[in-house]
C-alpha cells in the first residue's frame, strides 16, 4: 500500500484515537505503527503450519507425562514435573475427566532471526488477545490484509461459548482487554478473587496455577473441574505450563516418544525451532559424560565461560512468580563473570524446589518500522524511525479437529534490548504478508 508521509501519519493517528474508551492495558501505552509489520518472504506458511506442530507437542508432552505416572515411562519425568507444586493441585490435575485435556488457546513466543523464527517459551494463560483483536480490526479498516482476520473473536468465542472470563489480580493490567473483548463474544468477565453464585459452566483461566492460595475458593472450583462438573481452559494442569518440556525435547533417550507421536516430519520441523535446552540438574555426570551441544562435563565448567561463549539464557521452568514476563530470566551475555557464575549456583541450588534450564540463545533480525510520536511542543504527531528487534505472537485457537490462526501480535523493541517483551518504548502492530 503506497501512501505519502502525511498520510500514513494521519492513518497512525486515526489508530490512536480508535483506541476503546477503557483503553486495552491498564495504565501502559505503546509506540503506535504507521502500517503493519510485514512478514518476512516465506514465513507465512511456516506460521500456519507451526500452530498444529505446536498443538501435537502439548498433546504429546501431556501423554508422556501421564505415561510415567502410569510407570509406562520413566517415573522421573513426572516427578521432576510435579516438583515444587501442592500435592492437592496434582492430585486433581491427574483426574480422570482432565486426562486428555490441553489449553485450546496456544501462544508461542517467536523470536525473528536471520533465518527465520526461534521458538522462546510456549504461554499456556496468554496475554494480549484482546490486543491484537483489535489491532487487527483497525488496521483492517485501514485497508490492510492482517493475518487472521477475524480469527480472533471467532477463535476465542468458539474457546470461552459464553462463559465466564476469570481474571486474577496478578493479571488486572490485562483486564480492560479482556472486557474489551467479552463484550464482544458474548461472555462476562469476573474477578477470579470473588467468584460470583451464578459462575457458568464454561471457565476460562486467565491467572497463574502459582496463585491459586491468593484466589478464595480456588479449591472448590478446581474440584468441579476434576470431576468434570464444571470446563476449564487452560486445563489446571501444572506441569502442561513447564518450560522444561523444550529440554525434555532433546532428550536423546526420549527421542523415540518424540519421533513416535510427532511423526518425522513434525518432529525434525520443531528441531529447527525449538532451541536446544538443557535442564539445570546438578547431579554429576560420569567422568565420561558430557552435556551434548555444550561439551563439558560438569557445570563449573559452564561458569568459567568466557562472554563470548556464553550465549545462553537462564530461565526459572515454571510454578513461580518468577516464570513470566521476563522476570525470571538471565542473559548470559549481558552478566559480568562473576554475577553468571552466581546466577549458574543459585540455579543450580533451586532445583529441588523449582527446576531451571538452560538455553541457547538465537540473535534477532534487526528491523525498521516507522511509529508516530506525539511529539512535545509539536502540534499532533510526526512519524519516526526506529530500528528494532521482532518478537512474533501467534494465537492458534484449537477445535476438535483442526487449528486455526486467529491472529499475530508483532511486538518490534529498541534494538538495543535482549529482552522482547511489551514496553512503552516498543512498538505493538498487527502482521501482513509480504
């Protein structure tokens, strides 16, 4: 879509003043894009064919881990999945009704390389459906083809068939979104903290498992959910929501499961995505083992690193305040040698409580993309360049039979960040297609 400067800046301020009255994030702004983020050539098909990958890794991953519980596998898996976590909560995860149960939202966080797209973390409660709803709905009207469509009203509508939206205060930033959106589908959306009498049948999970002691009669609810009285989705299932799977993944002695349920082709598909992940065991290997991919033998090994070498990422696996929104996580690259080496201990130290891993870190494309600035002391706004980095959002919505994209949240960061996460100086647009 060809269009002059003046023009393409009175489209950035046509999006700005769309924006619902109660806004979409609760006191955050974002940098607003002239046009779309446009795909990079060929990446369109891999976006649509990663939703059923992804969707037969989560299945996959549930039936492995009912496998070792059933002792049909080994017991280890489990165990090492159901760490850290109350035995109440696994004990009614593992009921009979949720056996097949996965979340039908799914949200991958992609990271734009060279190459292509590397797969972050998998985001089983995801934020920002509302969000890119209506970003694709403005930027439709603007005349653009977005990815998806309307995919996301007919994707999540189809998920929450007009139940309730239960939203704890952890994520109360996301709630204006989410009433944006209920209003919109036909559901209600309720605090997940005071549940009402008359809660419908079909629950929609919008918090953490963690923060289930801070929800009052999270107990009883999860109890109807596992005798089947009552649908939920994400399903509460602790250890589906685990970033160790990826590390689980390139388990050499697992590689048969993989290959088994995945199939061949889906299975080396996701080598080329997932990135290699190690678990943070301490336990020692034999003086003749070593940790492939990373070939050493022991863990003060991986602290003597030098900074070049350690392009790598320490993250918490999950069940913890610490598991989302980047908080977690440590940059190998970006710490001295001594606060690595602390950070390798202090992983290392965790692992009978919360489990980490360790993965390799892929550099991202650097891209320009022009947002419109309100400008102090310059009447309206002015458009402005920025070069930055790309995290890729897709939503993929799952029905019984098939996966559907509904929509792609770009989210395009200062260059200068490691970090793709939403923030105020980052630019937040829906996708296009070259």
């Amino acid at each position: 879509m060809t269009t002059t400067r003046d023009e393409r800046l009175a489209r950035a301020d046509r999006i700005r003043a769309a924006r619902p009255p109660g806004g979409l994030f609760a006191g955050k702004e974002w940098r607003v894009a002239a046009e779309p983020f446009v795909l990079p050539v060929g990446l369109e098909v891999e976006l649509e064919k990663l939703g059923f990958r992804l969707r037969k890794f989560v299945e996959a991953s549930n039936l492995l881990y009912r496998l070792s519980v059933a002792g049909k596998r080994p017991g280890w898996i489990a165990e090492l999945l159901d760490r850290g976590k109350p035995l109440e909560l696994v004990e009614l995860a593992r009921a009979k009704p949720l056996a097949d149960a996965v979340p039908r939202v799914i949200r991958p966080d992609l990271i734009l390389t060279r190459d292509g797209f590397i797969l972050a973390e998998l985001d089983n409660v995801p934020g920002g459906i509302g969000l890119t709803a209506w970003l694709n709905e403005v930027y439709a009207k603007e005349g653009f083809a977005v990815l998806g469509g309307r995919g996301m009203d007919e994707g999540f509508g189809a998920v929450v068939d007009g139940g309730d939206i239960l939203v704890a205060e952890e994520a109360s930033d996301y709630r204006p979104e989410m009433d944006w959106m209920a209003a919109r589908i036909g559901a209600r959306v309720v605090e997940a903290e005071n549940t009402p009498a008359d809660l419908r049948n079909n629950v929609y999970r919008f918090f953490e498992l963690f923060d289930l002691p801070n929800i009052p009669g999270s107990r009883e609810l999860l109890r109807e959910v596992a005798e089947g009285k009552r649908a939920m989705t994400p399903p509460p299932k602790p250890w589906i929501e685990e970033k160790l799977w990826f590390a689980l993944f390139w388990l050499r002695p697992l590689a048969d499961f993989w290959l088994r349920e995945l199939g061949e082709k889906h299975f080396l598909a996701l080598q080329k995505v997932i990135p290699r992940t190690w678990l943070m065991d301490p336990q020692p290997l034999p003086p003749t083992g070593v940790y492939p991919g990373l070939e050493i033998q022991s863990w003060a090994e991986l602290k003597k690193f030098s900074q070049r070498e350690r392009e790598l990422v320490l993250k918490v696996s999950g069940f913890s305040e610490l598991a989302w929104g980047s908080r977690g996580v440590k940059v190998g690259q970006d710490l001295s040698h001594d606060d690595w080496a602390a950070a390798v201990d202090a992983a290392l130290a965790d692992w009978g409580a919360r489990p980490w891993i360790l993965q390799k870190f892929h550099h991202s494309r650097v891209v320009e993309m022009d947002y419109a600035q309100e400008g102090t002391g310059v009447p309206g706004s002015r458009l402005q360049r920025m070069k930055g980095r790309v995290r890729l959002c897709p939503y993929y919505f799952c029905g019984e039979r098939e996966t559907k994209l509904g929509g792609v949240l770009a989210t395009v960061c200062p260059a200068d960040k490691k970090l793709l996460h939403g923030m105020r100086d980052a630019i937040l647009a829906p996708v296009v297609a070259a």
